[in-house]
C-alpha cells in the first residue's frame, strides 16, 4: 500500500506534543485531488487548536477531538486526480485551502476538493504562495463583511487594527490597490512595513488613539484584539459601511459556557456590539475561516500580478512540528511553513 506521513498533534495538557506518524493514502473521490505538499502554513488559529480551543463548535465538522492534523493552508504537486476533476491533472503546480478538519494539511499528501486549489504561475515560487491562502481567504472575508468590495473601496477611508500582521499585511495590500486610503494601526517599530504595504498612514496603539481619532472612517477591520472592538467602532462616521473581525470571542464562548450558554452569550455580544453602530450603519460581521470561491478568484488575481506576498520567518520538517509552532506561539516575526 501506498503511505505518506503527518504531523499528528496529540493534544493539550500531558499528552500534548506531536508525532509524524504513517498514514494509508486513498484515491480521491470525484471531487478531490491528492497533492504532495511541498509547504504547508502553520497559522495562529493552528497553534490555539493545538491548545484544545474552539473544540466544541469544530467538533460539528469532525475537527475536534485529538489526535488530529492541523493545518488550512498548502502547496504543491497534484498527484492522483478524482474522475469528476477536469480542471487539474497529475504533475501540475497548485496552492490553495482546506477547511477545518481533522486531516489537515501538514503531512506529505493531502486530499483536497480540487474546487479550493488553484494553479500557482509558473514563475511563483511554492514556499511562498503556501504562506498566503487562509490569511488572504479569511482577510477577504472580513473586508467583505465591513461592507467593502472591489467596486467600492475606491476613496474609502479604512482603519485597519493589528496592521503589521498578516491579515492586516494582506488587507492593507488589497484594499490600497482597489484605490482605499488605508490608516493603519500598528507598532511604530513595524511603521515601514505598513508603509511598504501601501498604508496612507500609520499611527500606533495608545491609550489615548481611539480618542483622538475621528468618526470619520468609511469601513474599521478588527485582526487585532477583542478589547478594542467597540472603541474602532466607534470611529465610523454616520452611514458608513461597515465593521469586521476575526478576533470575536464565539469559539471560546462556546467552550468555556456550553453550547446553550455559549450560544446566549454570543448572541448577547453582537447585540450590544451592533446597537452601538453610529447611526446608518448596517454591515457588523464576526469572521470565521471557510473556504470562499470569490476569495479564491480574487487571490488568484492578486498572485498573478504580484500584489500580495508574505515574509517567511522559519521553514521546518514535519519531525520539528513542535518547533514551527513555537516559532507562531511566541508571535516571532514572519510566516512559518512546515515542508514535508
């Protein structure tokens, strides 16, 4: 039988850690393609699934229980191809996500619906693209959900939290070259790379920042932090788009309250969260990852013409899973992608 390997995390607590452990390789079924994963991202949402978080809501899709692979995001070398699949075929180059699951994309050969892959540009290099699908689907979501679009981010004022990072990298690429000013919030010691990214200006997080600036901002994106949630709504002027973000309490909610108290307790934070919208304003979205075709075409976009890219930080094996996630859980600088 034909076999491939992965980076199997244990769990929390006592048995926490991983192993790369051998796994029988099956035929995609009519959907899917089988790709040897030449890199494979390790985001923050991975690092805090290895610490047991989200577990109740992501049990639904089969994600939750322990032992499990980890990991949304790949690229690499379409090998088998399901008999529905016309679009791929065995050898040729691709990138793309996976949805939460409990076989994730860090191991040698993953099966995917050939539907969220795309073909990578031959002159891109792998390593690279691998760096960018979930953080560019998930930050797609959220400018989405603030209310922006493509044919209408042109002159828009956008306040962006938590700038310096990859959602806030991506977002500030995208949104500049749609025509939006881009104000964003970051370290002044990560200023330049807000700049480069094609931010109109940067200002850096004070007590003071929310006061001082003005309700004049057309859509806010939160990659931040919960706690300042309220305060960048606070700065859409009347009539404005919109607010998103991807730093929401729903997935801890739900495990540290139950499913019923969970569920009441969310519903009762969008509420008072979306009562206190200035005047007009009708888009508030909390954002969670899925897979998105619009997002995807979008990307694919974006990579031809080289106008979003990612720094890598740190590029491990499998066997140094634990390692990698270090690297993310310390918040060190630049992506970090497991090569199998």
């Amino acid at each position: 039988m034909t076999t491939g390997a992965a980076a199997l995390c244990l769990g929390p607590g006592g048995s926490g850690g991983f192993t790369v452990r051998q796994f029988t390789r099956r035929r995609p079924a009519a959907d899917e393609i089988e790709v040897a994963v030449t890199a494979a991202s390790v985001n923050p949402i991975d690092v805090r699934r290895s610490e047991g978080y989200g577990r109740r809501l992501l049990s639904l899709l089969g994600a939750g229980k322990f032992p499990l692979i980890l990991g949304n995001d790949l690229a690499g070398i379409v090998t088998a191809v399901g008999s529905g699949v016309s679009t791929f075929k065995t050898g040729d180059l691709v990138y793309g996500v996976k949805p939460p699951s409990a076989e994730g994309a860090h191991a040698s050969h993953v099966l995917v619906k050939a539907v969220h892959m795309l073909a990578a540009p031959g002159d891109r290099d792998l390593h690279a693209l691998a760096a960018i699908p979930y953080s560019f689907t998930t930050m797609w979501l959220a400018v989405r959900g603030a209310g922006l679009t493509r044919e209408n981010a042109v002159r828009k004022s956008v306040l962006v939290h938590g700038a310096a990072g990859a959602l806030g990298t991506l977002a500030t690429q995208m949104l500049s070259s749609w025509g939006a000013r881009v104000t964003a919030i970051a370290r002044k010691s990560n200023s330049k790379v807000c700049l480069e990214a094609g931010a109109t200006e940067v200002v850096e997080r004070t007590e003071e920042l929310f006061v001082s600036l003005s309700r004049s901002f057309d859509a806010t994106l939160n990659f931040a932090t919960w706690e300042d949630d309220l305060a960048l709504t606070g700065c859409l002027r009347d009539g404005a788009l919109g607010h998103a973000t991807t730093v929401h309490p729903m997935l801890g909610n739900f495990d540290r309250l139950g499913w019923l108290r969970g569920m009441l307790r969310t519903i009762s934070q969008k509420k008072d969260h979306r009562r206190a919208l200035p005047k007009g304003v009708s888009n508030y979205a909390w954002v969670l990852f899925k897979p998105d075709k619009a997002a995807l075409d979008d990307l694919r976009q974006f990579v031809e013409h080289n106008h979003v890219s990612l720094p890598i930080g740190l590029c491990k094996p499998l066997a140094a899973a634990g390692l990698a996630f270090d690297h993310v859980r310390k918040r060190q600088p630049g992506r970090v992608l497991l090569l199998p």
